[in-house]
C-alpha cells in the first residue's frame, strides 16, 4: 500500500486519477458527490478511469457478488472514507485518531 500525503490541493486525487487509469483500478470515495467530482475531473483531464465506488455501495451489499468486489481499489480521502463506513454501519461518534505504519508510507504511486 501507498499513501499519498501532501497538503491540500496538492495534487493527491489528481495522482489517484492517473492511477486509477494506468492501472484499471476504481476510486473509492466517501460521498456521492465526492464520485461525481471524480468523474468530472476525470473528464476534464481526459482520463478515462474506472466507475468511482461510493463507501455506502459496500455497506449497502450493492456491489457484493459483482466483479468490482474482487479489484484493488485506491481511496481518496481516507478519514472521509473511513467515516462514512463506520456511519453508514451504525457508527455515531467520529474517528479522533488513526495510525500508519511508517513503512507503508510513501510520497508517489
């Protein structure tokens, strides 16, 4: 695993795009309206990448079963992701802290 961490509008969900092309691997999002901005930037960078996941499509069972369960996925906006997970589990309180193993760290994809 890779991650990416850079500040803000840094570069990170446009690095994810051109992954998510090269390598034929979906973007998972936290929101639908995160997908959507996926898809538009997507198009204006004329990528052409896999349909974007939306973290409740695997909460609600809506793509167990289907080929999209059995890929690799990239995520953009981990806590996000995270969250809403969590919530759409039941979940009510909020994540305060997560941890990386410093190893696992990376710069690039």
């Amino acid at each position: 695993m890779k991650i990416i961490n850079l500040g803000r509008g840094q570069g990170k969900t446009v690095r994810l795009l051109y992954a998510s092309e090269w390598q034929n691997i979906p973007i998972l999002c936290a929101t639908y309206a995160q997908k959507q901005h996926l898809i538009d930037m997507a198009n204006r960078l004329g990528l052409n990448i896999p349909e974007p996941i939306v973290a409740y499509e695997i909460t609600s069972n809506r793509i167990v079963g289907s080929r999209v369960a059995e890929k690799d996925l990239l995520v953009d906006e981990a806590p996000l992701v995270l969250r809403s997970l969590l919530h759409s589990m039941g979940m009510k309180g909020e994540v305060r802290a997560i941890t990386l193993t410093s190893d696992e760290l990376k710069q690039e994809i």
